[in-house]
C-alpha cells in the first residue's frame, strides 16, 4: 500500500447524500475519507425535493399531490411505515437542509425555500413540479407564473431534452401570454451542449456574444426563460449581467439530466473538499474489507496507487441502481458493497406491476437496506451488520422517490441522522 490513511468517518459513494454527510461530518470536526464516482451528482436538476407526491396504495386510485409536505409527513409514514423519513423529524430535516444550503451558498450557490410549502416550478417539459428548496436562478419562475407579463422561453438549435415549444405550451394553460423560440449560436452549427454554453458564459466576451444573440428576440417581453446554462460558479451573477444587457428578468429552467444545475454542485463541492478535513478520491471505488484492531478497514481503488484506509466508522451512502449501489441479476437484486441482504419482492415477476403507470408505483423502487432506528443495516441475522456501519440515502429500503419527489430529502435528512448517530 502507498499509504494508509485513519480518519474518523469513510464515506461510500460521492451522490447528493454522500457529499452531504461529507459536510455534516467535517462541519463536527470529523474527519473523512471518501471515495465515488462524483458524476452521479450531475444528474440532479437542482431542485431538492423533501415531498412532492403520496402514490395511491389500493389499484385504481391516484396519487396524491403534496403542498405543504410537513403536513404530508404522517399521511406518507402511514401508508409507506418502512419510508426512510421514519429515522427523521421535522426538525432534524430543517437542520439538514439549512446546513447543505448554507454550505452552497457559500460556494456560490444560493438556494431559497424551506418554508411550510412546496413551490411549484418547470421541470424541463414544462410540466409543474412541487419541490422545497431551489436553485435562486431558478425561483424567479414562481413570479412569472402568477403575473401576465410576455414571457418568452429559448431553446437552441442544437441542444437535445430541451423544447422552447414543448414547455410554453404545457405552461399555457396555467399562464398566458407565453412563446416559444428557438436560436442559433454562432459558430459552425451541430450539436449543443449545456456544459459548454455555462463555461462560455463565464467570460465577459461570451455574455456579450450571448445577449447580441438574445437581444432580437426579446422585444417587449418582460420575462426570458433559458434552458440552465448561465454559467458554474456563481450564477446569481451572470444572470445579474445577462438582465442588464437585456433589460429583462430571466430565469433557468431545468434541462434533461446529466445537467448544468448537478455540475455545478459537483465542481462546488469538489472545489470546497480542499478547505476540509476530507481525502476526496474522485472516480475511485471504497472496497469493504474487514475490522482491524477496532477499526473498519477499506480499500480505495480504481488507479495504480491503492491506498488504504482505516476508519472509525463507516457510512454507505452508495445510492441505488444508478448510484451502483444495488444491482439487479436474474436471481435477485444485490447490494454490491458488502453483500448486505436487500429487501426485495420474492420473485422478479413481482418487481413490476403490470400497467407501467400504476399509481401505486412498481415494488423495485421501494428495494433496499433494512436498518435500525440509528441507521445501522441489518444482516442476515436480524442484527446490525456492524456496530459503527451506517447507511443512508437511496440505497435504503421503503422510498419511491422517483413518485414520493423525495430523493434529495431521503439524501440530505438521512445522511445527517447517520452522522449524528456515529460515535
């Protein structure tokens, strides 16, 4: 081995609820050592859901849309008793929140909500979304749509998941006096990439180029909607220039995942790993190997130099089927990590139920760890795996988040209890 490395805390995946526990626990004077593929987190939209919907539990009914989603809490737990925001309370979820955001901000990335309601917001086919906290470059959406001012949507020719059109007209019912328009960039034409628009937009000549395009379109519009694009770091900013260039208010919407809104929190949260008692090995894998004189010993792999490391406690935080952290095979689906025992249907027959948009959700989607109340998995005993083994995010049995709108919360509230629970 290269070198060993002790620290307080190792951390298992590098998603939503991994990079978030790396902040709580740095923020306790832990120490952390954590190691994942840190591109997972480009496919969040931005916007962090804590409850948007309850799936119907009885075949034939419907789901119920969720407002206020403290007030929903006690519905969900009792329909779904084994959903992860059981380990959680309300305060606990606002602690959770308040930290990562302030944390964001900090890096340049200023989120608002976490009041009592959800706010209704563009997904990127136009379709309203009820979310809690969102990106500030986001926000102002929720103005436009209560007033009756032109607002015009741009797309760019080139730039695939995103449609102008498609989004205005799924608006229009719910908000008049909307357009669609689609604009072609400078330069040799194909295809456009989000990514490569936001670095753009980082320079001062990019922004004029970017306005001198924008600028006919506009006319007497009071509102512009942009696909999410106004640059990484510190976007408050250029859209701050942007309005001034164009005399206009503006507003992101989310584009189809992986995104601009998920790469900025990576590249923030890579970039702030320097200031912190963190040992962050990006693309790399953290192999589960043994105890070693009161400790967890892992193994970081994935380049030439493996190195290993010796940790007080140990958090999986390795997400789902996206994340790698469970994976499906013709006997059953697996815990990839450690082999925990997964909590599953008994048969893939009954992963899926038969009409695909079933209101009550498909069964896969609620697989996971089965933990006690301090977020220790269970082994194939009924006991905790391991005494000082925690776990957290989507990698936990009970929640659909993809129907709930409860992934980002599950993330963030789950990580801290598992960090507030370690010794």
């Amino acid at each position: 081995m290269a070198d060993t490395i002790h620290c307080d805390l190792a951390i298992i995946g590098t998603g939503i609820a991994g990079m978030a526990a790396a902040v709580f626990a740095t923020n306790r004077g832990m120490s952390v050592a954590q190691a994942g593929n840190t591109g997972s987190l480009a496919y969040t939209t931005g916007y962090f859901d804590l409850l948007g919907s309850i799936p119907a539990t009885d075949e034939g009914g419907k789901a119920t849309p969720v407002n206020e989603p403290f007030k929903a809490l006690p519905e969900l737990l009792n329909a779904f008793p084994q959903h992860p925001y059981r380990f959680v309370d309300e305060a606990g979820m606002r602690e959770a929140f308040t930290d990562l955001t302030d944390f964001l901000t900090r890096s340049g990335l200023r989120y608002e909500g976490g009041g009592e309601s959800n706010h209704r917001l563009p997904s990127p086919a136009g379709t309203l979304k009820r979310t809690w906290f969102v990106p500030a470059t986001m926000r102002p959406a929720e103005a436009m749509l209560a007033g009756t001012e032109e607002c015009v949507i741009v797309d760019f020719a080139g730039l695939k998941g995103f449609s102008a059109r498609q989004i205005a007209a799924n608006l229009s019912p719910k908000r008049a006096n909307l357009r669609g328009e689609t604009v072609r960039l400078p330069g040799p034409g194909g295809e456009v990439y989000a990514e490569n628009l936001a670095r753009m937009l980082e320079t001062e000549r990019g922004r004029e180029s970017f306005a001198n395009v924008l600028q006919p379109l506009v006319g007497n519009a009071s509102w512009l909607g942009l696909p999410a694009c106004l640059g990484i770091y510190r976007p408050e900013d250029i859209l701050d220039d942007m309005e001034r260039r164009l005399g206009v208010r503006i507003f992101e919407i989310p584009t189809m995942p992986p995104g601009v809104p998920g790469i900025r929190i990576k590249e923030a949260f890579e970039e702030a790993s320097s200031g912190m008692d963190l040992r962050l090995f990006r693309q790399q894998r953290m192999v589960w190997e043994d105890q070693h004189d009161g400790l967890y010993r892992l193994r970081v792999t994935g380049t030439s130099v493996e190195r290993e490391v010796l940790a007080k406690n140990v958090l999986l935080a390795s997400g789902r089927f996206l994340g790698g952290g469970l994976t499906g095979e013709r006997t059953g689906i697996r815990e990839t990590v450690i082999g925990l025992p997964v909590q599953q249907p008994e048969s893939r027959e009954d992963w899926h139920r038969f009409n695909y948009f079933d209101q009550r959700g498909h069964k896969v989607h609620r697989t996971g760890l089965v933990c006690d109340e301090s977020l220790r998995p269970l082994g194939d005993d009924g006991k905790p795996f391991a005494q000082r083994l925690h776990a957290a995010g989507s990698v936990l049995a009970g929640a659909d988040w993809m129907r709930m709108k409860c992934g980002a919360g599950v993330a963030v509230t789950t990580a801290l209890a598992a960090v507030k629970n370690m010794k």
